[in-house]
C-alpha cells in the first residue's frame, strides 16, 4: 500500500547505496570537489609509484650548488646541502603516500571492527568497546604520539604507521557504531537473522556493504590526519632524519632558516605538497558527505519550468464570499538529477467556509506537496516549485505573494497541523515559548495577554495548562499532537491544512482526536483540509473529499456520494482495501502493481496499469468528467458527457 | 543529575588512563631511553633530582611495578612531578604554572573565537544556501583546514615579520621589557600573539564554518523549521531559535573531539613561534630529554583538553533539555 514513488524518492535522504560501484563512480563523477580531489590524489601517485623516472635528479645527491634560487636547471632552487628540492619533493611524495594509504586503512579496519562489532554485539561489549573508544578520542592524540616517539627516536616508517593507526581510529568507529546501531532493527537484517544466518556472515555481508559511505569517509579522514601528523612529527625532528619526505625537508629547511636565507622554495614547496595531498582527501571527504547524504547537495529546477508561471490576474474572477479557498491549475515540481518531476499536476479543488474536505490516496501521489503547496511552504526537504496555477485564499493569489506578504496572513488567517508534533515542534524551546513567538510575530499582546490565550488554546484541546512550561519531550504523543493543534488555534483562523495530523498515534487515540478536531471545527467554525492515506478515517468526518492519484484528482465530491457509489476504478480499490466498520464483512481486497514513476508518467491514464477496467480508450489522457455533481477522471463515464476541464 | 555523573565517571576514566600511559610508556619502551639519559646525567646533577628521576621511571629495581604505579599515582594527586632538567633546579609544577597564562590566553581564546566565528558563518553560509558567502567560504576552508599548521605558521613569519616587518618574528613578548601588568608589556604581548593567533583562527575556523553549515542544512530541512515558517516568524527569530539554536548541539559535541587536534596544532604553532607556552616548553622538553616535564605536560594538556569538553557538555546542557532530563 505504502510504496514509495517519485515524489517522495526525491525527498527523502536517499539510503545510502546498498550496491555501490556504478552508482558511486557516477555520483563521484558529478562532483566537481569529488574530481578535483581524484585528480590531485592520482597526481601524487603517480609520483610516488615513479619517483625515479620524473624527478630530474637523484633527491639526496648533493651533487650542485648550494642554496641556489629557481632558474631552469632548478626549478625550485637548491637545498643548503646543495641538493635539488624538486627531485627531493618528487621522491618524499612516496612516504607521505605510503602512510596516508597505511594508515588510513589500518585505522579504518579497527574502526569498521570496533565500532560495528560494538553495536551488533551490544551489552556489556558494547560498553567497554564504546569506552574504550570514547577515551582514546578525547585524549590529545598528537602530544601522546611526542611522548612515544621521545622514547623511541628515529622510530622507522613502521612504527610510526603502527602507531598513528592504533590511535586514528576512535572517530570513525564511534560512526560506525551509531549507523550499525540504526541498522540493527531494519527489515533486512531481521530477515537474515529469521533465516538463521551466523552472526559473523551477517556482518561482513549484510552490515558492511550498507556502510560503505561512512567507511570510506573514515578511510579519508584517517589519510588526512596521517599525513599532517607525520609531518609535524618530522618537522620537529622526531622522525628519521635521513628519510626522504616532505617533513624531513621542513625540518632542515627549518634547521638551516631557509626562509631568512632566500631558500623559499626548500621551506615553502614541501609545505605546499602536505596541504595539496591533505586537500586531496580533505575534498573526497566532503564530497562523499554530499553524495551520501542528497539534503547537502543543492538542486534547482531549470529556469524555463519557474518562468511558465502564468500571469496572475490582479483580482480574483468572482469573489465569492463563501469561497474561502480556490485552486486553479496548480502544478508543482521537483528537481531531480534526471530532471523535473511533476508531484502536482494542474489541480483545481474549491472549499467553502466552515467546510471539512479531506485529501486522499497513496504514499507519493502529491497529496502533501499539494497541500504545502498551498500552504506556500515548499522548501527543503520538500523543494517543489509552483509551475502554474493560482490558490486564492480568500480572494488574494497567494502564489504571487512575496515572503513578506504572506507572513502577514500566516498563523492568523490560515494555520497547519503536521503529521508528527515530535518532528514538528522546536525541541529546544518550550511549549510556552512557541506559542509565544507565534503570539508575539502577529499581535502586540502583553506578556498576560500571551500567557492567557495560551492557557485558552490549551485548555481547548483538553491538556492541563501546567504542560505549558514541558518541552516537546516531555509530552506523550497523543498531548503532543494536541498542542500542536492548540497552536494552530491561538489566532482562531478560517483555515487549517492538516497532514494526516491523527497517523502517528495509535487508533484509539486517533478516533479521539478526530472528534476533538470536529466538534472544534463546529464550535469555531474554520475550514479543514485534511490529508491522509487513511479512507476510512475521514468517512465521518470530511463533507467533501478529493481522491489523488500519480499527482492528479482523479475523483472529487460529497463523501457520503462517493462512499456509496465510487465511480473511479481508483476509489472503488481504494475503499475495498479498506474495511468498513459498519458494512457486511467482506474480503479485502488490495489494488495490483504500484503508482507510475512521476518522472515519466504514462501518456494516457495513468492508472491503466492497474485497472480492471483498462481498455483500448485509456491511451488518451481522460479529461474531468461531471457525474451528478461527482467529478470524475475516467473515461468510463465520457457518454453524453462535456469535459470538465481540457484536461 | 546522572547525566552529570556519568560524565565525570568518564572524565576520571580518561585521566587515568593518560596518567597509566604515562606511567608505561617508558616502561614499555625498548632500549630504556630513561636509563641512558641518567648514566649521561650521573654526576653532574644533584642527588635530589637523581632520586626524583629514578621514582618518575621506575629505575630502582627493587620497587615492585605495582608499589610504583601507587607511588607514582599518589605523587601526581599531590602534583609533585619532580625536578625539571631543563630549568634545574625549579620543579615542573612551577615551570607548568608559569607556560600556562601563555597558551591559555593565545589558544584558549582563538579557539573559543574560531568556534564562534565559525559557528556563525556556517549558520549564515547555509541560511543564505547558494549565496556568494555560501559559493565562497565552504570551498576555501576546505582546503585551507587541510593546511599543516606549521606550515601556515612559517609562511606567516616569513611575510609578515622577515618581508613586511609587521610582527615580531617570535617569542611571546619583547625580552628587553619587563614581565609586568605594565600597559607597555601587555600591548608587546598582544603585538606578539597576533601572528600565532591568526594562524590557528585561519586553519582552525574552516572545521567549524563546515560542519555548523551541513548540520544547519540538515536542520532546515526539519519539519519544525517548517512549522516556524507556518507560523509567520521573522526569518531573523527562525534562523537563531529554530535552525542555528538546533544546529549547533552536534556541533558543540563536533568542539570537544576536534579539540584534540586543535591542541595538537597549537603545540606546533607555539614552537615555531618559539612562544613560551605549554606546547613550546612540550617540544623544548621533548629535545632535552626532560621526561619528568615533558610527563607533566602531556598530563596538563589532557586535562586542559577534558576541561574544554566538559565545558562543552555544558553549554550542551543548557541549550537542550533533553539532555538536562536523559538518565
């Protein structure tokens, strides 16, 4: 029932690729931090694999003048040794390769088994491997590497890998231990352990490959840190004095002033490769943040899709005082990295003062974007554009409004309740305080004044006015969603937009707050829209309802109409998935296959696919069709029959 | 209340674990670089120290290894440390105490100046999403905190002290003024820690303006920032309370563990400024072989590391609730 389709695919943070590799490389492809950081890495490996046949000279051959500037013979001049830094540069690239890859990948396999055998394992595993960690992150690495190395001067490239990885490890496993954490109780896991799996094949096959994001962020960050640290170590001449890299040569460089001495170049070039080579994987690094996580990434719909907005007119056609909302036509569409996708698709809907419609259909046919639509909140996460149509709330086009404009009208004349309080009240401020700020952005009540009303809203939905002063925590679910409503009536608006504000609690808790949301719409008599996926919930509730599919209305009308003659092969399947609390009992039967992928809706109807009554016909999009006053998208009932819309 | 326990129950469990490395280190360490050093300082110390020496590392045989580590344990609960080589015979709790001031006026304040100036440049980069801030800063800083701190460090003496003669090349103060709350001595020292400051703003502020800018992201997409919006806020009154108030939670526990790092490239500034902190007087002692000092000092940096963290937690604590009520 709930498959997710394009527009919700958009929105989410992607999961992060189970099969990496193409997905990966195209993804790494399209980042222009991720190519410049492929390039610079692939330039220093290629000097460290072949030193000999690039550096012009031999790098420890003091075979020139001594302290000599830059000319064409020497690039970078001569050491005070009278060696030639390139060639020296060119042969140091080679350490400093070698312990960023060491490195990096000793600490990322402690990382990977600590943190993820920490989480899978849990208990008291779980505490000590979790201290351990803990404790090594928070002491100063670096000074305790000088402490270990002032014992053990002149310690080989060996030691030094074997020590920067047995510390360098503790961040990426403390990651890695709360992501193997999140994925402990998902579906799959379950799944392999139900099977029987051993414990040790689900890890490795199952766990890992889900990570492999944040294994390769932690591969990185390690290298980082490896070639900085074995650089300073070196600088201060606590490596081997007579290897060749890039912090030995700081470190003589320092130890002869090469800077006071007009040897620039010895002292600035060396440098210049630690920062190059640590930029490298510095900007792999944050561009797999952005590839795994698609929020950081910034998308933005083609300038033609924003432009077709049609004028609109300066007054509404025929004000109608009893129209407290009209939609005409509005679209609205993401942007995807395969293009736009329409979420919304030319909707016209209407409601009346007072009056209760209820927003119907599956997970992912827009109904929600529909609604923020209307509400002129789209944005992250849900970062839809307006790509045509008016909403005239209460006469006024609210899609040609500015920020500033609508803030004026937001809270006081229309207000929203969202699907869960936790996500959606601040849980940093109190109750009191977010009514508060609501209070004050409108009005220019007294601090009694403000105290009182909320008192007022609160006692309305049943909740002790004492909760003013919890924070969102600190509520159960059920009062936290009843705040949320009293917040939505400090104003008393005539309209408040609803996203299945009733689906996060449980059903008896549900029916509660239904009847409390009605007998609240009675007495203070604003308009409801209200969208769920849930038919059943608004049957007694709604006065009319408007059932979406793929983005589009495919039937609107009274409920009591539409609950006993469904016309659309669409609702019909809708209210047989469903069972009825006073009808016969009867086997439920779902509907077949999934909605159409937005980004390439199919030409015709687009619930062809899955109707039993698909026919020939069905290859022309079907037009709105007016049955007794129920409006209709199918071409069942195109007989004797004007279009209500062109399309 | 358990919150606050719990975490110093992790506090003393690290700090005994940086004092038992301490202890084994030049006990696992082959070679015996402490013994060596003594035959080569035998007769030409006084006895005292000699005696200090050998308690610090263990070299009298006939202790026991445990009735040394209690030894050794009890001695530091009292911060005796022993005898300086370095600068005998002053004892290493007075040679710490007097470094101390330096680094704390120079790295304590620019890295608590780095994390706020960060904190708010990430929040207005990622407030203004795909502004000329945001298209600028975030790229730079990436690369610029890849920077070896050094390095940035020598590049800024040669510009600024050998080619420009802006700043004083190093040293934390001029040698022919007097120590003293004189106005004259105070502006030479903050002359002085210019340079090494900047350095450490410059290669420390871009971890911050980067992590405070993707967490203000992420919390821009949170459903109650959206609420905010609803509710017809003021953008100024939803980007401090609704996003940047959310956004910098991770980013104080972001503080605690980078602040190793900083430390540790503050150490190296220090050096090649030759400021007389506690990261130079760690490298000088390092170089004299001055292991009772060098000990110390590893000691006090941990502990100045646990301070700030635990500094940290309560800002944490007083900014989320959560916190305050999670037993």
């Amino acid at each position: 029932m709930t498959l997710p389709s394009a527009a919700e695919a958009v929105v989410e943070p992607l999961e992060i690729t189970r099969r990496p590799g193409a997905d990966l490389w195209r993804a790494v492809a399209g980042n222009r931090k991720a190519v410049a950081g492929v390039l610079l890495l692939a330039f220093f490996l290629v000097l460290a694999i072949f030193p000999g046949q690039i550096a012009p000279y031999s790098g420890t051959a003091e075979d020139f003048g001594r302290g000599l500037g830059p000319s064409s013979a020497h690039w970078f001049g001569t050491t005070a040794y009278g060696q030639d830094v390139l060639s020296q540069l060119i042969s140091g690239t080679r350490q400093s390769i070698i312990i960023a890859f060491a490195v990096g990948g000793l600490a990322t396999a402690i990382a990977v088994l600590v943190g993820v055998s920490a989480a899978y394992l849990g208990g008291v595993a779980d505490g000590v491997l979790s201290l351990i960690t803990d404790v090594i992150l928070v002491i100063p690495i670096f000074p305790l590497i000088i402490v270990i190395a002032a014992y053990e001067r002149n310690s080989g490239l060996f030691t030094l890998v074997v020590v920067l990885g047995a510390l360098g490890w503790s961040y990426g496993a403390r990651q890695l231990r709360s992501q193997t954490l999140s994925l402990r109780s998902r579906d799959f896991l379950e799944a392999a352990r139900v099977r029987g799996e051993r414990r040790f094949y689900v890890i490795v096959f199952e766990i890992i490959p889900t990570m492999t994001s944040l294994i390769v962020a932690s591969f990185l960050g390690a290298a980082l840190y490896a070639v900085l640290f074995a650089a300073g170590l070196q600088f201060i001449g606590l490596g081997d004095p007579n290897s060749q890299s890039w912090g030995t040569m700081l470190y003589w460089a320092e130890n002869n002033e090469a800077l006071g001495a007009g040897m620039v170049y010895w002292a600035i070039m060396p440098g210049v490769c630690v920062a190059l080579l640590g930029a490298a994987f510095a900007l792999l690094n944050y561009a797999f943040d952005e590839i795994s996580n698609p929020a950081l990434r910034l998308r933005r719909l083609e300038r033609k899709a924003a432009q077709e907005l049609e004028p609109a007119p300066a007054v509404a056609a025929a004000p109608d005082s009893e129209k407290i909302l009209e939609v005409r036509g509005l679209s609205v569409a993401y942007a995807s990295d395969d293009g736009p996708v329409v979420a919304v698709d030319n909707v016209d809907l209407d409601l009346r003062r007072g009056e209760f419609l209820g927003i119907v259909g599956e997970s992912g046919c827009g109904k929600s974007t529909l609604l923020y639509a209307i509400a002129r909140l789209l944005g992250a996460p849900l970062a839809g554009e307006i790509t045509g149509g008016q909403v005239l709330f209460k006469g006024r086009n609210m899609v040609s409004m500015t920020e500033r404009e609508l803030r004026a009208i937001r809270w006081r004349e229309y207000s929203v309740v969202m699907q869960s309080a936790m996500n959606a009240l601040n849980p940093v401020l109190t109750v009191e305080a977010q009514m508060r700020d609501a209070l004050k952005a409108h009005s220019d009540l007294s601090k009694r004044e403000i105290e009182k009303r909320s008192k007022e809203v609160l006692r309305l939905v049943s909740i002790d006015p004492v909760h003013l002063h919890s924070y969102p925590h600190q509520l159960s679910g059920g009062m936290r969603q009843r705040a949320m409503i009293a917040m939505a009536l400090l104003f008393t608006p005539d309209l408040i937009i609803m996203d299945e504000p009733t689906s996060a609690l449980d059903v008896v808790a549900q029916r509660s707050l239904m009847v409390q949301i009605k007998e609240l719409q009675e007495r203070l008599g604003f308009a409801v829209i209200f969208v769920t996926h849930d038919m059943s919930l608004v049957s007694h509730f709604s006065d009319r309802l408007l059932v979406m599919y793929a983005a589009q209305v495919a039937e609107f009308g009274k409920t009591r109409q539409l609950f006993d003659k469904p016309l659309h092969p669409y609702t019909q399947g809708l209210l047989e998935a469903f069972p009825s609390i006073r009808g016969e009992n009867m086997r439920l039967v779902g509907i077949p296959g999934h909605p159409p992928d937005l980004l390439r809706p199919p030409a015709g109807c687009r619930f062809a696919a899955r109707c039993p009554h698909a026919h020939e016909r069905c290859a022309i999009a079907p037009p709105l069709y007016d049955v007794e006053g129920d409006l209709v998208r199918c071409v069942l009932y195109e007989h004797d029959r004007e279009a209500v819309a062109a399309r | 209340m358990r919150f606050v326990l719990r975490r110093l129950g992790f506090f003393v469990v690290t700090l005994w674990a940086a004092i038992t490395l301490n202890f084994l280190i030049p006990r696992l360490m082959p070679g015996n670089a402490a013994l060596s050093m003594m035959s080569r300082y035998k007769g030409h110390i006084n006895p005292n120290a000699m005696h200090a020496l050998e308690v610090a590392f263990g070299i009298k045989t006939h202790e026991s290894l445990v009735h040394a580590y209690f030894t050794y344990i009890g001695n530091i609960a009292r911060l005796h440390f022993g005898i300086s080589l370095t600068f005998f015979p002053d004892t290493v709790t007075h040679q710490v105490l007097q470094a101390l001031p330096w680094t704390l006026a120079l790295v304590g304040t620019t890295t608590i100046l780095a994390f706020i100036l960060g904190t708010l440049i990430g929040l207005v980069a990622a407030w203004r999403r795909g502004g000329v801030l945001d298209g600028v800063l975030p790229p730079i800083f990436v690369i610029t905190s890849a920077f070896p701190y050094f390095w940035l460090a020598l590049l800024a003496i040669w510009l600024f002290s050998i080619k420009l003669g802006w700043f004083a090349e190093s040293g934390g103060y001029d040698v022919t003024t007097t120590v003293a709350w004189s106005w004259a001595f105070v502006s030479d020292a903050f002359r002085h820690s210019v340079l090494p400051a900047v350095t450490i703003l410059v290669t420390s502020i871009g971890g911050w303006i980067l992590t405070m800018r993707n967490n203000t992201i992420t919390v821009l997409a949170e459903d109650y920032v959206r609420m905010a919006r609803a509710k017809g806020l003021s953008p100024w009154r939803i980007m401090w309370h609704y996003a940047g108030r959310n956004a910098i939670l991770p980013n104080l526990t972001g503080f605690a563990m980078s602040l190793g790092f900083v430390v540790s490239g503050a150490i190296l500034v220090e050096f090649v400024f030759n400021y007389p902190g506690v990261g130079w007087m760690f490298l000088q002692s390092v170089e004299n072989q001055d292991y009772a000092l060098m000990q110390a000092l590893f000691l006090m940096i941990t502990v100045a590391v646990l301070i700030a963290i635990l500094a940290a937690d309560g800002a944490t604590a007083i900014l989320d609730p959560r916190t305050r009520d999670r037993s």
